[in-house]
C-alpha cells in the first residue's frame, strides 16, 4: 500500500474558504447557525468560526438571517373550460354559442380546410400537377387556374382546433388554407384554440 502524505502548503485558508466550510457544514450536521465569529488575529488574517475567539484576537459577530418560511406557489385563477362528459356521450346535442363555432371548409375540387371564421365563396383553383386529386378521383376534375367553389359547414370551434393543429394536418389537401393564429396574436392571449 502506498501512504500518502500531505505537505503543508505554507497558506492559511482564505475567509471566504472558511465561510463556505462552514456553511457546508451547517447544512450537513443540519444546524442554522444564527451567528457567527470573525476573529481577526495580529497579523490582520480573518477567520470565522462558530465559537468565541481567543483573548488575543479581535472578535465580532455577524449576525445570519433565518432562512425564508416556506410559502406555497401562488394560484392563478385560470379560465378553463369545463366540458360536461355525460352530455358529450349522449345524443342530446350540445348548446353552443356562435362564438364557439368554427367553420369546415369544402372546395368543390376536392381539398379541405378549416376556419374560425366564415369561410371564403371561392379560392383559387389548382393549378395542373400542383395538388394531388382526391382519392378516387382523377387528375381531371382539377381546375387549371381559375377559381374552385367552397362550401361551409358548421362544427364546433374544438373541433376545427384539433384537426387545425393535429400531427398530421400537414399532409390534408387544403391545409395551406387552414386559418392560424399569428405568433404575437398567440402570445397575447386572443388564440380562440387555446
């Protein structure tokens, strides 16, 4: 076995060494210290300690705060929407208000799309090869430029939030027309989805 020996390395430890041994300390032993000694010897070296100092050394007190009381996190009031579970499972239809309704958005060729407001009479139509026809359909029933009908049917604002936002929303034929909420719009509270 190898001994290893610690050589004297000619320093005494720093102020802030101490105090911070001793505050380790404290929270080890799980002791508040309510004081502690500065001991200041001839030479003007510092030294604190929980003890009272040698005759020789001058000493004072410095006075430690007790740690702040515990208090809860603050609640919030939060508006939040209740949605009554036995009413949605039933066949008995939900009252909602026309602010909670959003809008489905039909185009005659095919895409869909969702707003939260009224949906437009026409959009453009798509141009050849530019959108996929709808399943069953063929490439055909596309417009080539020009304008494509749209026609709207109403559905809960929810509704229209979820399919908006989904993961896969993105690859819906429509989606670009998808009525969304700037970022700054977002950040001040007037997002209807959130």
């Amino acid at each position: 076995m190898h001994k290893v020996e610690f050589e004297n390395c000619g320093r005494s430890m720093r102020w802030y060494e101490w105090l911070t041994g001793l505050f380790l300390l404290s929270l080890a032993l799980g002791v508040r210290a309510e004081s502690i000694y500065k001991c200041v010897d001839a030479e003007g070296k510092a030294a604190y300690q929980a003890t009272k100092c040698p005759a020789q050394q001058h000493e004072s007190v410095i006075e430690i705060p007790p740690p702040p009381t515990y208090a809860p996190a603050p609640r919030y009031a939060v508006e939040r929407r209740v949605v009554d579970a036995p009413a949605r499972a039933s066949h008995v239809p939900l009252r909602v208000t026309s602010r909670e309704m959003a809008y489905e958005c039909h185009v005659s060729d095919g895409r869909l799309f969702y707003r939260l407001g009224n949906c437009p009479h026409s959009i453009p139509g798509a141009i050849d090869g530019a959108q996929k026809p709808p399943r069953g359909k063929s490439g055909n029933s596309h417009s080539s430029g020009g304008s494509a009908q749209v026609t709207s049917r109403r559905i809960p604002r929810e509704d229209a939030c979820h399919e908006i936002h989904r993961a896969g929303a993105i690859g819906r034929n429509g989606h670009e027309f998808d009525e969304h909420v700037s970022t700054y719009e977002h950040n001040l509270g007037h997002d209807p989805c959130k």
